[in-house]
C-alpha cells in the first residue's frame, strides 16, 4: 500500500495533504476495534469471528477497488481495518488453541508468519519499487519459515525473540551505515536483507510468546491487546524517529543534511531495539500458583 500511494493519489484524486489517509483510515479502524475484536473471538469462537472478519473484509476489499473518489476509498479502508481487527486475534486464536504447544503449534506460527510476509509485495503497479523490497521479503518468510522453528526448538520462545529482536538492530545499523547522500539501493541492501530474516523470525516470536500460558478463552484478547501494544508503539516510536531525523533541518535541507537525520534516527531505533532484545531476556514463565 505505502508503495502505491503515489499512484492511488494521481487515480482517485487526492491532493498531497490528504493522501495519508489512505493509511490512516485503517489504521483507525485496526487499532481502534482490537480489543473489541478479541473479545468477541473470546465470546463468539475463533471460527465463527474468522468467517464474519473475512467476508467483512472482502466486502470492503471489493468497494475499495470500485472507489473513484476519496471519500469512498477512505472509508473502504476504514472498514477494512475493522475486518482485519476481527481477523488478527482469530487467526492467532485458532493457531494457539487448535494446535498442541510444541512442534505442531510452532509449525502453524511459521506459516502465519509466512502468509504475513508474502503479502509485504502488494501494489498497484508499482513494480519497480515492489521489486526492491523482493529480497527483504524473501528472507522475511525464510526467518518465519526456516529458522523460526530451528530456534524455537533449541532455545525457546525467550531466547528467540531476544537473538530475533537483537538481529534486527543489528541489521538497522548496517543500514545506516551504509547511507549517503549519493548512495544507491546495492549497499543498502545488505542490511535491509539482514532486516526481513531476523524480523521474519521476531515478528512471529512476539505473538508465541503473546498465546503463551494463556487460557484458552483468553486467546483472542491476548491477541488483541499484543497487537494493540504494537500499533500504538510502532505509532509513538515513528513520531519519535521523525521528530529526531528532522531535528535542526530547515526547509532546504541538503541531502547530506537529510541523510544525518536519517542516521541519527536509525542509530536511535537500534538503541532502542536492543533495548527491547535485553527486556525480552527478562521474561519469565507464569507461576503454577498465578
């Protein structure tokens, strides 16, 4: 979606300022009915919450394909996120509660993480820039698919998620330092490599550890709030970053200028990335007694 922005725009006619939008709507319509959605998995069953988020979500899929002005698409979006707020915590809730802790269930997290990452290609034609990201995502299903389940087995879900989060501040770091003003797409690409693995291997890791020791009428809000948690600080931490990049820049930065900014918030995102790779450590399983 954010690599046909540009094409949507010219299309259905948004202006600049409002083009965000597009984005925007469903992220709203996401985050604000998580928690709702979860508890309506809880409720109303995992199978039962699927089939309602998936017809919800193509019939809205289908109106935003028809959409020829803003107002329809924007609103399209919007009741897509409400689909998917539906669809999130009932996938993982069939994954955690229909198969067995162990083998089998990290199986079914790697295809979830798979499906995830296989879909990081969508767009409107824009086949140049889908392209680009073909490595990164590529090694995205690799980290979900391949060694997921390897590190699963042998250290765990604390472990993984800490060496998984760890990678990737290791990988945004080699991205920064591979940035210039004059740089081009090859150098960057070691590092946005290294980003798909080990964020196909966190990523999956998160919501393991999220359905962990949770009953299984709690599932779908586990989910929720997990996912809830990840929208509102992937929202503060953007803010943040930007907030950072643009420190001390005047209208007519120069691209050296850009560029430091965009190092200084990578190497804030590492920093604070590791920190999360150490937080991860901490985890401890619940008490018999809890």
């Amino acid at each position: 979606m954010y690599i046909a922005l540009p094409e949507i725009g010219r299309e259905v006619g948004f202006t600049a300022q409002s083009l965000q939008w597009v984005v925007s709507a469903y992220a709203l319509g996401f985050g604000g009915f998580l928690l709702l959605g979860g508890r309506l998995v809880d409720r109303l069953g995992a199978r039962r919450i699927f089939v309602a988020g998936a017809a919800w979500f193509g019939a809205a899929s289908v109106v935003g394909l028809a959409a020829t002005a803003p107002g329809l698409l924007v609103a399209a979006r919007a009741l897509q996120g409400v689909g998917a707020a539906l669809l999130f915590p009932a996938t993982l809730a069939l994954v955690n509660t229909r198969f067995t802790a162990g083998a089998e269930r990290t199986r079914a997290l790697s295809i979830w993480g798979v499906a995830g990452a296989s879909g990081a290609l969508a767009g409107y034609g824009a086949l140049a820039a889908g392209l680009g990201f073909l490595p990164q995502s590529a090694l995205a299903m690799a980290g979900s698919w391949l060694l997921l389940p390897v590190l699963l087995r042998r250290w765990g879900i604390r472990a993984t998620l800490a060496g998984g989060t760890a990678g990737v501040a290791v990988a945004i770091v080699a991205v920064v330092a591979a940035m210039s003003g004059d740089g081009s797409y090859w150098a960057l690409l070691p590092g946005l490599a290294l980003f798909g693995l080990f964020a196909g291997t966190a990523y999956p890791a998160v919501f393991a550890a999220v359905g962990s020791e949770v009953d299984a009428g709690e599932q779908g809000v586990a989910s929720a709030v997990g996912s809830t948690a990840q929208q509102v600080g992937g929202a503060m931490g953007l803010a943040v970053l930007v907030a950072v990049a643009n420190a001390g820049q005047g209208s007519g930065a120069t691209a050296d200028a850009v560029t430091d900014g965009l190092q200084r918030a990578g190497l804030a995102a590492a920093a604070v990335t590791l920190l999360a790779a150490l937080l991860a450590l901490g985890i401890r399983a619940r008490s018999p007694s809890a």
